[in-house]
C-alpha cells in the first residue's frame, strides 16, 4: 500500500517564523503600507532555488551545508504557504520502493533534531504509524514492506486486531485480519519544518527572497545563465525547480522547455474540535488503505483525509495564485471518504466538525518524484511532483539533489525517480490530466506485482500492434510503448486472466510455460521493437576514438561484429548496458534498454566532442525488432533469405544487412538476449508487416508461435543474464557482476570508469551479483519472489533479490540479487570473495518466510543449447527489458 501521507500544520506559522537573520527578506506585516522596503536581489549567484515550500527550504539547506552558500531561493508569495502549509504532515516510512524508503527514513531523522539544532518549533511528536489490513493480500503487502523496514534497521511488526484495539482504542477491529506497526513514523508540522530549514539555510549564507516571481529562466548554449524575475534579472550557474504545482508551467515558460510532467488533484481531509477526553498527542496515525483513509490526532482532535475513487484533476495554468487559498469544500465528493472514516470510528458519530480542507497536491504518471537534471538544458535541475509525500520525502530528497549538484552524483542509486525516465510524450496536458485521475486513487490501492496503468495507454506501439493484438496478445507499457507480456490461445477465459492480480503462482503460469518450451524446441517470435536505437558516425575515426573513450570494451572490431559493452561512469558503475554492431569504418548501431532512451541520449549528448563531422540519430522509430529464438530459427531465417546461417557461415554476435522476403536492408544480428540460439531482425518500418507475414508463414512447419516479455524474463533469470535499471545501475561495475570479459582494460586508450574498475581489480569487490535458485518452495501453494526480498546468509542479512522468475527447465523459482559482506561487530562493508559466497547458507525471505536458496557465481552450463567460443558466449549477454 503505497503510504503517501501528508499532514495539515496546525501552524500559526507567522508566528512562530523566525526573522531572516542576515541575508533575508524582511517580515511583511499585515497591510501593505506598513512593510518596509524590500531587500534588493543581487545580481549574480551560484545557484538559484524556485519555491519556498518544505522542497525548496531542504535544497537550500542542504546545499549550504555542502559548502554551497551562495544560493539565492525565490519564493513568489510566502515561505510555506503553498502546499506546504496544508499538507498534513504525516511522516511515514512505509513505502514499497527502496529509495523512497531511505529518503523517508533521513527525513524523520532530520526533522527529529532540527528544533535543536535551529531553534525553530517544529511540532515534532513521534506517535508511530499503524497501516490496517482487511484482506489477506494486503497483509501480504505491509508483510513485504515490514522486511524491508527490518533489514534496514527500522522498527516495525506484524500486529493482530487485538493489538491494534490495545495502542488505538478508538478503533474498530470488526473487519481486520492484521496490521503493520511502525513506533517511530512521526507527526510534524510541516509549515514549521519548512520555516526551520529556511532558518538554518539562511544562518549559512543563503538568502531567501519572498514576493518575487520567476517569470522564466535563461538560456545559452544549452546552459542555465540565470533568471528573469518580476523584480530584475539574477544570473546564475545553477537553477533548481522547486515549484511544485506550478512546476510544468514554469518548465515550459523558457526559451528552452523543460518537460516535468506533473499535474495537481484536489485533496480533501477534515478538521474536528476536540474530543470530550481529548485525544492524546502521542496516538498512532491510522492508515486504512482498504477504505482509502489516514486519520491523525490534530490538537485533540481528529484529522482525516483519503483518496478517492474519482479524484478532481485541478488546472493551474496562469500560476495566478501566488498562494494557494483553500479551495472549495465538496461534501458530496467527500462522502465516500466520511463513510470510511466512521466505519473504522464510529465513536465519532457525535463529534462537531470544524471545517472540510481543500487543498491541491501534485501527482506524476508513475506515483514518484521528479528529481534530477534536465536532459536538454544543463545546470536546470528538479525537484517537483512530491504525489501528496512532500513532508516525507523533502529532507531526503533536498539532500540527494544537494549531492548530485554539488559532488556530479548522488550517494544513492535515485534513477527510479530520474527526471530522465520520462521522454516529452508524457509531457501531454490530455495525458497528465487522464494519468492523475488514475494515479490518486493508486496511492491506496493494493498494487500486486506485474500491475500495469491503464490510462494513457496504446500511445507507441510497433507497426505490428494491431496483428499481435488479434492474436491474443495481453499487454505492458514501457517508457510509453505497449509491449506483450504472452498470448492467450484461443478458447482461454480472457476475462479470468485479466483480473488474476496475486501475490501467489499467477493464472498465465502455463500459458508463459508453453512459450518458454517452443522458444527451447522450436522457434518464436518476439517483437522487440521499443529497444532505444542509435546510429552514430563521422566522415574519420570520430566515431571510433570517441566511443571507445566513452565504452568499457573494445569497439575496434572488425565491421559486422556486435559488441557488448557498459557505458559507464566515473566510479566505474553502469550508465547504460548496450550492444553496439560495427555497421562500417565509420558507422555504429547502438541498441539500449527501452528507458534509456532519453536518459542515453543525455549522457552521450553532454560527453561526445562538438564535431560537425560527427553525428548522432535516435532512430528508434525507424526500425521494428524482431527476436527470432529457438533451435529452428536458423532454418526459418535461411528458407527466406536465400542464405546459409549457420554458424560457419554466421557466427555468433555478428550482424549483416539481408534481404528476407522481398524486403531489402533487415539488418540480421545472431543475439537473442537469452543465450538461447536465434536472430534479432532489425527491420525498417514500412516493411515490418511483410517480414513478420513471411516469417510466420515459413515458420509454419517448424512449430513457430508468438511470445512475449514474460518467457523471454523466464529465459534471460535462468540463465544468468543481469539487465540494466533492475540488477545494473549507476552503482553497480562490471566486476561485480561477473562481467570482467567485457571490459577491455588494455585496449590501448583510457575510457571512462577505467581507473575505478583497476582499483576494484586489485583490491576486490565489495558486493557480487548471485544467482539463487530457491530449494524448499512450492510453487503451487507458497508466496513468490519477485524482486526486492532480503538474502540471509548463515541467519545474517546481506542484501537484496533485484528480479526473479520461474525457471520452467530447472522447475524452480531463480532469484538474482546481490550479496555483500558487513563486518559482524562494526558493521563496516568488507571484500566479497568467491569463497565467501560458495562457503553460507542461503535464505530469501518473502513476505517474512524464509526460504533455502542455493548460491551460484555461475550458470548452469547444461542449459546453453550450443557450445561456442570462449570469447563468444552469450552469457556476455547482458539483457535489458
């Protein structure tokens, strides 16, 4: 259950401000008249921040403690009064994905000592946090949370009804069958917290101006060189988009446009007067995900939000209210809501209402925030979208950010939260508006795993859409391309699948078994065609000496040799994980994972020399990509191209532009990602529908059928293969995952990452990519894995699964994940060895049960269908879904 919280400050928050010491706006009072002058802005500074709420306030803060302090932060009405001063202040670290959670977790602890520290009152309390389950499946769900809470040293249990009735006797425990506690999640009041950070901001040298609008920001050579206010022009390196709701807008008011794609719902909670015995201050907050509500004790009182089934998109185009005033109360839409809140307390029947909230939150199209550097204009970096979780996110994130701007990178993986996970297609007003309506009412809804949007759909799709989807095809959406998890065969009950949601053995089970045995005895068809493509090339070596100083493996191959290779960064970790074919002297084709694709071009944009004679072209449009897997797709692909293809005469990892059918031009790839025999077609687009006819006619007599993501997942886990933004990150080097063969340490010219990874080869690695296959599991009756469960080994955690899927050939579930090694007193990270990891005992726990798992550095070789040469393998392969 995705705990997004957000709190009211009961703030008399002018009060309880404190005066900009040194640098900052004055105080304004009440009437115009009485204000004194305002500040001057200065001319030029390092860094300017756009927003004043709890966002903007941690970016500052953090940023002067960094050493940063020339920051200027612009507020366009007061500090804390826009979403800000109604979120309800709910901080809460029950989330489900594992970034969120360690962001949650540094913002209770920040908040926790910064009255301290800044002398500002905060209205910190800890009272703990009590998320109710009325079906089993949403037990499992806050169970699978709880481990996650464990192993990272955050307090929680699995409590019964009785217990719940014990910490809140208000509560009605008639319908439950269990609830997840956690002691320390807290209360706040969030105006206040924004105001310290502001404070202690402001004593280390930023300054803070209020009343002063951005109309847009300024643009050179796609750089940031400053902003343009309603007060004067301020010049500057660095630009941070903190302005929440009105985020997109500010984002499309430049010369350059910044896509952020957010939009704002209204968000409706209730105020009551005290109760006749007051509620205590320190009692759990309640959050009932199955009746859609969280409930607070507010100043004796109850305050109690939700969100709804049928959410009211809010535009804000004009960002003509500087602060956000309450917005119209709706009791009829509210009802829904009320009804929950006095089922679960019907003591409340009684209780006076003081007043229906009304307020405006931001939500994204995937439930997370926006967070990073513009992949068009450097030095524009955001931090927006906070999906009703700004006071639990804001420390953390303002800190992440910090680091990323100040250090190049932040000290956690945030790519789940990338700005750059987005391309300009979710940036649509008709797309966000549509995405929100569903994405509020997510927020509580129970999320098994495999679920998939269902707004904003069919958007890009492969020219084979339509014949696919005849056929039976179910579908996903990556990156906004729709892609097919299997085929229902004929004669299936279509509408039973469709709604078989479980945390157990999954109705398309046999269906995904039946594609996984053709794809070993025969041969299938998988249409690939969202890989992000590229072509790269120059009129000299340009293209050469630049790809191999920005690729670990040597490049240098002779022309029609595929490559696999990492993109990597500084520290040696995995930017992108690709295959790059030699097309000529001077030409590349680089295929990449589907959300590379904004991501990728950024990071080659920004790196490659400015050379006219040197280009580069996302042609990911132009070609369809077929996988042709299986023993028989040799014969397929040689009946229609005339050609012989077996390995004397196409070796693995080779490519070579064919005519198959009538259509000229397919460039053929000996690749299939999953170490299985077979082909990649690289077709151009007006000739997909021919080549896709051709091939399925031919494959008639060898047994060829479609298949989808989920055997080609089956295939790629059993055998190995990690794939990038699941098992590979910015984090995670070649060395520790068992892929020293792809880099070319010797090549005869520096690359990026190549001293980190001579450093790691000296000295060892301090985490190694582990293949589990799970030993006392009974797939039919117990829960799955399926990504992100804890590894125990000899009873002690050591890290967590990345992904994992039935392996149909070893008729056993195979978990991939990576193992570290913490010193048992100090804690301290120490070298993973081979033996380390051949010498415990292993356990994954799923949903707190754990099972023995067996560790393995390497696959199983009886399951590679051909032996090939050493240098050849595909167990380079790597895979990218």
């Amino acid at each position: 259950a995705g705990m997004f919280l957000r709190l009211l400050s009961d703030v008399r928050w002018r009060a309880a401000g404190p005066r900009w010491r040194g640098a900052a706006c004055p105080r304004r009072g009440a009437s115009a008249a009485a204000e004194p002058p305002a500040v001057p802005l200065p001319a030029q500074a390092q860094v300017v921040i756009c927003g004043g709420g709890i966002v903007g306030a941690s970016v500052a803060y953090h940023l002067a403690k960094m050493g940063w302090k020339d920051v200027v932060l612009l507020e366009q009405g007061r500090l804390a009064a826009g979403t800000t001063r109604f979120c309800a202040g709910i901080v809460s670290t029950a989330r489900h994905v594992s970034i969120e959670l360690k962001m949650a977790d540094y913002s209770n602890k920040l908040y926790q000592q910064l009255e301290q520290e800044t002398g500002v009152q905060t209205g910190y309390v800890r009272t703990g946090s009590i998320s109710l389950a009325q079906t089993q499946d949403r037990l499992i769900s806050l169970k699978r949370i709880a481990s996650s809470l464990s192993v990272m040293g955050i307090p929680c249990e699995i409590i019964t009804p009785k217990q719940v009735a014990q910490l809140h006797p208000l509560i009605n425990i008639h319908d439950l069958v269990g609830a997840m506690y956690v002691p320390e999640d807290a209360l706040v009041s969030s105006a206040n917290v924004s105001l310290a950070l502001a404070t202690a901001a402001s004593r280390n040298g930023v300054q803070i101006h209020e009343r002063t609008s951005i109309s847009h920001v300024l643009v050179q050579k796609g750089c940031v060189t400053g902003v343009e206010t309603d007060r004067g022009q301020i010049r500057c390196q660095y630009f941070v988009n903190c302005a929440g709701q009105w985020a997109y807008e500010l984002g499309h008011s430049g010369e350059e446009t910044v896509n952020i794609p957010l939009h704002a719902c209204e968000h409706f909670y209730l105020l009551t007067h005290p109760l006749k015995e007051p509620l205590a201050s320190n009692l759990p907050t309640i959050v009932d995900p199955d009746g859609r509500i969280y409930i607070r004790n507010w100043q004796g009182g109850i305050l109690s939000g939700g969100f709804e089934k049928n959410p009211k998109p809010l535009f804000t185009e004009g960002r003509n209210q500087l602060e956000i005033q309450n917005l119209q109360e709706d009791w009829d839409h509210f009802e829904p809501l009320l009804s929950a809140l006095l089922r679960r307390m019907p003591d409340l029947e009684a209780l006076q209402i003081m007043q229906l909230v009304n307020c405006p939150e931001s939500f994204t199209p995937d439930m997370r925030c926006i967070m990073g550097e513009s992949p068009t204009v450097r030095g524009y970096f955001v931090l927006a979208g906070m999906n009703s979780a700004g006071i639990s996110y804001g420390g953390g994130a303002g800190k992440f950010l910090a680091e990323w701007m100040v250090n190049g990178y932040p000290s956690e993986n945030v790519w789940p939260l990338d700005l750059k996970r987005f391309g300009t297609l979710q940036s649509s007003r008709t797309f966000l508006r549509h995405r929100v309506m569903e994405v509020m009412p997510l927020m509580y809804d129970l999320k098994v795993p495999r679920w998939d949007f269902q707004t904003g759909r069919q958007l890009r799709t492969s020219p084979l859409y339509d014949r696919l989807d005849a056929q039976g095809a179910r579908w996903m959406e990556k990156h906004g391309f729709e892609r097919v998890k299997y085929f229902v065969p004929p004669g299936k009950d279509l509408l039973d699948l469709d709604q078989s949601k479980t945390f157990y053995k999954p109705d398309w089970f046999d269906i995904v078994g039946s594609e996984v045995k053709c794809c070993k005895e025969a041969v299938c068809v998988i249409d690939m065609s969202s890989f992000t493509k590229f072509e790269i090339s120059s009129t000299g070596d340009q293209a050469l000496e630049s790809l191999q100083y920005l690729f670990s493996n040597d490049l240098d191959v002779p022309v029609g040799h595929v490559v696999h290779t990492g993109m990597l960064n500084e520290q040696g970790g995995y930017e992108n994980d690709c295959s790059i074919a030699r097309l000529s002297k001077r030409s590349f084709f680089m295929i990449s994972p589907t959300d590379q694709q904004v991501h990728c071009w950024a990071w080659l944009k920004n790196r490659l020399p400015n050379d006219s004679n040197l280009t580069m072209e996302d042609v990911t449009w132009k070609y369809t990509a077929l996988n042709l897997i299986g023993p028989r797709a040799v014969d397929v692909l040689s009946e229609l191209s005339y050609a012989p293809m077996t390995p004397e005469h196409f070796p693995s990892l080779f490519c070579k532009e064919m005519s198959v059918g009538y259509a000229n031009g397919i460039r053929v790839m000996s690749i299939t990602h999953t170490g299985e025999p077979g082909f990649m077609l690289y077709i151009p687009i007006e000739y997909a529908l021919h080549v896709y006819n051709e091939v399925m006619n031919m494959g008639q007599k060898y047994g060829i059928r479609n298949a989808g993501y989920y055997a080609l997942r089956s295939l790629r886990i059993e055998k190995f293969f990690a794939f990038w933004g699941q098992d590979l990150d910015a984090f995670t080097t070649p060395m520790e995952c068992g892929r020293e063969f792809q880099v070319k340490l010797e090549k005869g010219m520096e690359f990026v990452g190549q001293e980190a990874l001579l450093e790691q080869k000296q000295n060892g690695v301090y985490k190694r990519f582990t293949m589990f296959i799970l030993e006392d599991h009974d797939t039919d009756m117990d829960l799955w894995p399926w990504w992100g469960e804890p590894i125990f080994r000899n009873g002690r955690y050591v890290g967590k699964t990345t992904s994992s899927a039935y392996s149909y050939t070893l008729e056993r579930h195979v978990c991939l994940g990576f193992v570290h090694h913490f010193d048992e007193k100090t804690g301290e990270e120490l070298v993973v060895t081979t033996d380390f990891i051949n010498q415990g005992e292993y356990e994954i726990d799923i949903a707190g049960q754990r099972f023995q798992a067996k560790a393995k550095l390497y696959p199983f070789s009886s399951l590679f269908t051909q032996r090939r040469r050493k240098d050849e393998v595909e167990l380079s392969g790597y895979q990218r879904e």
